[in-house]
C-alpha cells in the first residue's frame, strides 16, 4: 500500500508538471471565462451604444398626419409616442400642415377602407424619412381600433408566432413521467433546452474524462516501455502497485479536470447573468451524483487498464495514435448510441448495453439522469463492471511482466486480446 501511495504521488506531481496536461485540464476552462468574460465587456458595450441609437432615432420620429374617412381611428394606443399621429377632418387641412412643416407626411383612410384595404401614404419627395420608416406606426395604431382597442389581441396578431407545441409521440418513461414534464431530466421537458440536454450533457462530461484520462496513461506507459524506464519501475514495485498507482493518479486528475471544466461552466453562467429558469419541483437527485461517482470509477477503472496494458504492448510511442483509436472502440460505440437512445432510454437494446459493463457507464447515467430505473439495474451494472475492473487490473498487471519479452513486436488488436486472455 505504501508503494502504491508513493507511484499516485508521484504521478499526480509528475502529470501537474506538464505544460500539456495542465493547459488543456485548467487552462482551456480559465482561458474560456476570460474570452467570456471579455465578450460580455464587449457586447455590453455595444448594448449600450445600441439603447443610445435606439433612443436617438425614436427621438427622431417625425410628427405625421391622418384623415380618417372610414372612422375607425378612435384612440391612439399608449405606447406611441404623445402627438406622433395628428388628426385631420379633411385631406386640405393635412396638406396644410405638411406645406407649413407641421408634419412630415400624413395618412388617408378611405371610407371603404374595411372593404379594400388600401391605405394612402402622402408625402414630398424630400421627406427625409425612409419610405417605409414611420408606416408601421399607423399600421399598429389600425390593428388596436380593428380591435376595439384590444391592445393585447392586436399584440397577438401582430406577432403570432408565439407558439407552443406538444409532442403526442412522446410515451410516458419508465418513471412515469409525462410529455412535457420538467421536474426530471431528459427528452421530456420541451419547453427547456437545458433540462432536456441534462442527460447527453452528463454523458459526454464522463466520456470525455475516461477518454482524456486514459489517453493520457495509454501515452505514459507507451513511453516508459519505449524508454525502458518501465523495467526499472518493475525492479522497486510489484505490477499491481504500479498499474493501481498509475490509474488512481489519473482518475483523481480526471475528477479534478472534470471540477475545473464545470467550474467554468458556472462562471460563464454567473458573468453572463444567465439565469437557468428551472421549473418549480426540479431538482437533481442525490442518488444521481451517486451513482455517477460509482460508474465514473468503475468505467475509469476499465478503460484506464485497457489503456495501459495497450501501452505495455506498444514497443513505439509513434503507434500511441492507432493503438488508442482500437482500444477506445468500444467507449466511442457506447456513446453514440447513448446519443441514438436518448429519446428512449428504457428500451431492450438501453436497458442491454446499461448492464454490459463495456458500455455501462455511458449508457446506464444517460437512463439514471432520466430517471425510472429500476434499482436492481444499476446495482448488477456496477457489480458487472466490477467485476470486469478486476479482471482487467489482473491481466493487465500480468501483462506488465510480459512486457519486455515482447518489447520487440508490433501492436495488434488479436495480440492485445488473446494476451488479456491467457493472464487471466
């Protein structure tokens, strides 16, 4: 145990000394709240320049005529501007005023306005105004008389895209919960990105970690074999020690990648003054973080020791590449069907690949962010992957031994699987 505690310290220290690792661990996320924060100096800076035009160029708005005809115009509604409609009882009196400058234009309203619709738009060839650039103004001011002066049912019309939709090929989960429902994660909620999102956001936060960490200790131990440093490590610690060591290490800098990453998240939230509009009831359950922890050590624990053992048999670093794409193949599978099933998460072929413990942390935290599933589930899952992780850090750690015999012969996937088998 000594010896173990020893390899994670100096792993730890050895991964936070690298440029590399820390720039894309806490650098990315820090470089990311400051390009934001930036951002929001600038647009809102931009706002305030936007206001200001906006409240120069209502300023602007000219004073315009109407002769009403057809009597439909009875009030003017209260969000214009106070005299930015002048009435007139005929088309002289208005020309009038545009001849002495009262107005810059004005509007006339024939007496069978409700039957043809036409509207007349009178003003001089220098009217600095564009052509279309008050009439929204008289347009507005028909709909709310149209309406008795209904200001809100002219809002309607004027903007009837105000639309909410409900999917009637959404069945009920597995938990009961009903199209539309926002108190739990998943496809659900339709009404908020977020809360739908949660699931396949908590998915690809640990698929991302188990691939970047194990990427990481794939690229090590393909180093310390291709520098030979790994005989000498072998001479001071028994394989287990040094394989326990090597992957605790760097599931902890993984967890910590994870905190920095989500605590950027945060601040990019807190600066941007987003608010998330959770719905009244939502919450995340405990049990959820739970058991996120459990399949994130276990997946880590699977994925981490395959990792390693493909560097035990990689005799170049220059192989790190392809080696790591055919050793992962199974944790990117996972995931895109995690993506594939997200609108159905309690199907048979979920419920399979939630159990199988190659491609249970990805799936089975997509089912338990959407909630229903029963507990025995993920209880096998867990004690499937177990299992697996067991077996695997064995085979792995025999591996090691073998190491230097076959030190001289290239990666292949047969190779890799049938020196998994024969250390068991």
């Amino acid at each position: 145990m000594k010896k173990t505690l020893q390899i994670i310290r100096y792993e730890l220290i050895s991964a936070l000394s690298r440029p590399s690792f820390v720039f894309f661990a806490f650098g990315v996320p820090i470089i990311a709240v400051l390009g934001f924060f930036g951002y929001t100096l600038i647009k809102n800076s931009q706002a305030t320049e936007k206001n200001t035009e906006q409240t120069q160029e209502e300023n602007k708005l000219n004073p315009e005529g109407y002769v009403d005809y057809a009597g439909l115009i009875k009030v003017i509604p209260s969000d214009l501007p106070t005299n930015i409609l002048v009435p007139y009882q005929t088309e002289a009196e208005a020309k009038d005023a545009l001849e002495l400058g009262e107005i810059e234009a004005y509007y006339l309203v024939p007496e069978d306005y409700l039957k043809d619709g036409d509207l007349y738009y009178i003003h001089p060839e220098t009217n600095p105004i564009s052509q279309d650039g008050q009439i929204w103004i008289m347009r507005w001011t028909l709909y709310v008389n149209l309406l008795d002066g209904d200001m809100q049912a002219a809002s309607n019309i004027w903007n009837p895209g105000n639309i909410n939709r409900r999917n009637l090929t959404l069945e009920r989960t597995g938990g009961g919960s009903l199209a539309g429902d926002c108190t739990t994660p998943g496809y659900t909620c339709e009404s908020n990105a977020l809360i739908q999102l949660l699931p396949i956001g908590i998915m690809a936060i640990i698929y991302i970690s188990i691939v970047t960490g194990g990427s990481y200790l794939l690229r090590l131990v393909s180093s310390e074999k291709d520098s030979r440093v790994m005989e000498l490590l072998l001479l001071s610690a028994s394989p287990n020690q040094l394989l326990n060591g090597k992957v605790i290490s760097y599931c902890l800098l993984g967890f910590f990648q994870v905190l920095a990453w989500l605590g950027a998240v945060f601040l990019i939230l807190r600066i941007g003054g987003t608010t998330l509009n959770l719905p009244p009831g939502f919450e995340i359950p405990i049990s959820l973080l739970v058991w996120g922890l459990v399949f994130y050590v276990l997946g880590y624990g699977i994925y981490a020791s395959m990792m390693a053992g493909a560097g035990a048999l990689t005799p170049k670093l220059s192989q790190y590449t392809s080696v790591y794409f055919v050793v992962s193949i199974p944790l990117f599978i996972s995931y895109f069907f995690s993506l594939i099933l997200a609108m159905r998460p309690h199907s048979p072929l979920a419920v399979v690949l939630s159990l199988f413990p190659l491609s249970a942390p990805i799936m089975m935290i997509t089912r338990l962010t959407v909630g229903g599933v029963p507990f025995w589930q993920p209880a096998l899952a867990a004690g499937l992957s177990l299992i697996m992780v067991v077996l695997i850090v064995r085979a792995v750690a025999r591996m090691f031994r073998a190491q230097v015999l076959l030190s001289g012969q290239p990666f292949s996937i047969s190779r890799y699987i049938k020196t998994l088998a024969k250390s068991q």
